[in-house]
C-alpha cells in the first residue's frame, strides 16, 4: 500500500498544483479585467470632466449675457420713466399755454378790425397775453 499511498500523494499534490495554477490565472485575467475598466472608467471620467468644463464656460457666458441683459432692460425702464415725467411735463405747459390762449382770445373777442393797422394792436395783445 505505501506504492498506492505514493502515488496517491503524487496525484492529489498534482491537482493542487494545477488548481493552484488555474487559480493564478483566474486571478490574473480577473485583476486585468479590473485594470481595464478602471482605465476606461479613468478615461470616461476625464470626458465627463472636460465636457463640464466647457458647460460652465456656457454658463457663465449666458450668465453674463443675461446680467448684460438686465442692465439694458434697467436702462429701458429708467429712460422710460424720464419720457413718461418730461412728457407729463409737455402736457402741463401744453395745457397752461391753451389756457393762456383761451384767455386772449376771450378779451379780444369784440375786437373787428379791416385793415392790418387796426389788426396790430389786437395781434400785439393776444401775442403779449400768450407769451
């Protein structure tokens, strides 16, 4: 039995070593499998990384863009308001000068005249009571 025993010894050190040897290669190709994606993970990460910084260049472009924006609407809005006031203004001398007017023409409401000589002096008042 110590042949048999032997060659027992022999056979199940054999399938150890080949085990063994199966095992380091599953390893190996495991271990590579796992290199390779971290490298392509590496790589997708570099992309992913590239292209956000050109999307915060946009952004900050549009941000920009969109205060330029707002300033100008600002800028509408306030000369706007100073149309709005200086044409309230017009309307008001607009309207004390139509009152001026009314007034001359009510003194010289009685006042016929056939040549220019007895028109000028009516032509002088209604001027003089408007100005």
């Amino acid at each position: 039995m110590s042949a048999v025993t032997a060659l027992a010894g022999v056979a199940v050190g054999g399938i150890w070593r080949a085990a063994a040897i199966v095992l380091a290669a599953v390893l190996l190709v495991v271990t590579g499998a796992v290199g390779t994606g971290w490298w392509l993970v590496a790589g997708d990460r570099d992309l992913a990384l590239a292209a956000l910084k050109k999307e915060q260049g946009v952004s900050a472009e549009l941000r920009a863009s969109i205060t330029e924006q707002n300033r100008a609407v600002d800028g509408m809005a306030r000369a706007t308001l100073l149309a709005q006031q200086r044409g309230e203004a017009a309307q008001a001398a607009a309207a004390a000068a139509g009152k001026r007017y009314q007034a001359a023409q009510a003194q010289l409401a009685g006042v016929s005249a056939t040549t220019c000589d007895e028109a000028m002096p009516a032509v002088r008042k209604m001027l003089e009571s408007v100005r």
